[in-house]
DNA sequence: GTCTATACATCGATAGAC
DNA sequence: GTCTATCGATGTATAGAC
C-alpha cells in the first residue's frame, strides 16, 4: 500500500515538474522576444511577466535573480545552434560539409543578432555563464573541432585561426550588414583561403624534414 | 567703442567654451575608467558626477542624455584609434607594414575590452553613433583602406574578408584570452594567409585572360 | 506556485531657483 | 552652470494569504 502512494508521489512531482519547465521555457522565449524589441540589457522583468501572465514576484520561483534568467536564455542558445549543427550532414566530402557547417553556423548568429550577443560577447555587465550552460558552448566548440578534423586540421595554432575568421565574419554579418549576406557569401572563399594556407604549410613542413 | 567690447565678448566665450570642452573631455575620461570597472552598460550617471565633482543633474550641462555621453565616447575612442594607426609608418616594406598595422590594431582592442565593445560592437541598447561619430569611425576604415592599397588589395570583397579577418582575430583575443597574445601572434599568419589567396586569385584571373 | 502588498536602493531625466 | 527637489521606472527582495 504504501509502495502505491509512493507511484502516486512520484507521478505526481513528475507532471509538476515538467509543468515547471514548461513555464520557465515559454518565460525564457519571451525573454528572446522582448531582447529582439528593447535590445539585450534592457529586458524589463515586470515587462517580462505581464508576457507569461503572471505577477513579477512569480518569475522568483523560475529563477533566482535576473542573471540567472541569461544564463537560461545563454544555455537556450546554445542548445538551438547544437541543433542546427547536427543537421548538417558530414558528408562524403569533407572541404564542401565545412563550408556549409560555417554558412550555417554564420546565418544562425544572422538571424538573431542579440542571440548572437548573448553567446558570443561579453556584453552584460556581470554575467558569467554557470558550469552547466559553458558545457554547453564547449560541446559547440568540439562539434566545430570535429569539423576541423575531418579535413585534417587539428593544430591548436590552426584551429585558434579558424575559429577567428568564423566569428569575424559573423560579426561584420552582424555589425555592418544585417539581415544581409555580403559577409556570408565570402563564407567559401574564407575556408578555400584558409585550407590553402594549412596545405602550403604542412607541404612545408614535409619539404624541411 | 563697439568692436573694443566685442572683442572681449569674443574672447569671454571662447575661454568660456575651452572651460566647458576641458570639463566635458575629464568627463568622458572618467566615464571611461567606471566602464572599465564596471562594464560599459553599468555606467551610473550619479557615480560619474560624483568623480568629477558634480551633481548627477549637472551632467545634463555637458550631455542630452546618457547615449549623448556614450556617443562622446565612441568619438574619443575612434579619435584615439586614429592618432595610434597614425604613428604606424607605412614603410618601404608594405606588407611588413601591414603586419604591424594589424598587430596595433589588435593591441588596441585587447588594451581596453570595453572600449573595443563600444567602437566595434552594437551592445548598448538605443545608441546608435552620430553622424559626426560616425565620420570618425570612417575615417579608421579608410586608413585601413589605404594600407590594403599599399599592398594592391582593392577589390571591395577583398576588403570585406581583411576586415573579418581583423575583427576576428580581435573578437577572440578580447573573448577568450583577454590581455594574452594567443590571437594576437597569428596577425603575420593571417596576413601571409590574406594575401597568398588574393596573389592565386590574381593569378588565375590572369591566367583566362 | 501564485498572488497582493510592500519595501528599498538605484536609475535616467526634468523643473525651477539662483 | 550648478544646484535642490522630485519624478517615474527599474531590479531586487520579502511577508503572508490562498
């Protein structure tokens, strides 16, 4: 008998929680839409409850302090461009999958130039992304050294360029020509430039030896 | 008799406005030091009064608003990009020369975190420079410009990738390893990079002529 | 969990006296 | 130009009813 209740219990906390986390990710969406409208640090949390239909104090028992409402919007972030990685496909050829991985992966800071913010600067005085939500931008890290790999590029040295010119196109996409491609399209380019430039160096290498 | 006291008026205001622009200039200087310490959105008009001794409403003497001051800022902060660039001498070797431009380039990013969020980051919600700003911040690209000429580089798709590449080395060298030369010593890289794929494009073009 | 009610410190900005 | 006084709004937080 008392192991039934302790079914009933446990169902019970199961559908409250899930219930939980369904509010706290329609909270953090609106959190998305009001940072698109008003601009990253000016996201009002009385604004901000009216959206999800409850009183400001409410939005405590989601999340400890506004901080933390970035660190969810952050690891939220990084979890929507996990999941655009993994759609594109490796590919039998490995030069052409890179291309279309950094296409992609510039189109998604495009599309959303405060999400882009959020992950990729440091611009929110005081927030540092909890030990969880960093795992997160590391696993983006090492989908991105994946890449790498399959095209022979594992050099740390080589691996830091790369990721240089990934997010110097992004942010000229961002800063200069948003909603544009004029930095997107140089997407192929960058990476035939790039590669050419490992090439040369490793025939180098093997040149001296 | 009426020019005598013209004369002085003249003068009366014109040591009145060098009061006025020395007072502004501590401001912003000051302004910048809060930023530093505090982050570039932090910035607390009352907090700057107080260093330069005055009430937070007499600010209002100096700035229209709070993005008034910010856009006096990215003025100086372009200003003082400018005088640095300056003192890079182009140099009989244009390509050395360009390394070196890079490399202050980034050394002036890397310098002043905040600063470099100000100029070439969108992050303060609203601000958006003034024409006059703006002008300044041109003047930096075209400096750029120039230095690209000097090693035959003008198509604009040229400019556009040097520029991301720039931006990129700095974003990550701010991002992730500030006040360390992890990106910093790739700039003669990148650029040998840069510019072996503008010489096998040239190339080639010639090549089909 | 959600509410009402309230508190507090801080913020940018304005009015008006001097 | 500088001040005092004040405004409305913000983030943050708590108490206590339901």
């Amino acid at each position: 008998m008392t192991d039934r209740i302790a079914i009933d219990d446990r169902q019970i906390v199961d559908r409250r929680r899930k219930r939980h986390d369904a509010k706290r990710a329609t909270i953090v969406a609106e959190a998305w839409e009001l940072a698109r409208r008003d601009g990253l640090a000016a996201i009002s949390l009385r604004q901000l409850a009216d959206r999800v239909d409850l009183r400001q104090p409410s939005l405590y028992a989601y999340f400890d302090s506004k901080l933390a409402l970035y660190d969810a919007m952050f690891a939220d972030g990084n979890r929507q461009l996990l999941e655009v990685i993994a759609q594109i496909p490796p590919g039998a050829d490995p030069r052409a999958s890179l291309v279309a991985f950094l296409e992609t992966a510039l189109r998604f800071s495009t599309e959303d130039v405060v999400r882009h913010q959020l992950l990729f600067q440091r611009t929110i005085p005081g927030f540092e992304p909890s030990a969880e939500s960093y795992a997160l931008a590391g696993e983006v890290l090492a989908a991105g050294r994946r890449r790498l790999e399959a095209v022979g590029v594992t050099d740390p040295e080589e691996v830091d360029l790369f990721t240089a010119l990934t997010s110097g196109l992004a942010h000229q996409q961002v800063a200069n020509d948003p909603g544009g491609d004029r930095w997107v399209r140089q997407a192929r380019r960058a990476i035939e430039m790039f590669l050419a430039d490992v090439d040369r160096r490793t025939r180098r290498g093997r040149a001296q030896r």
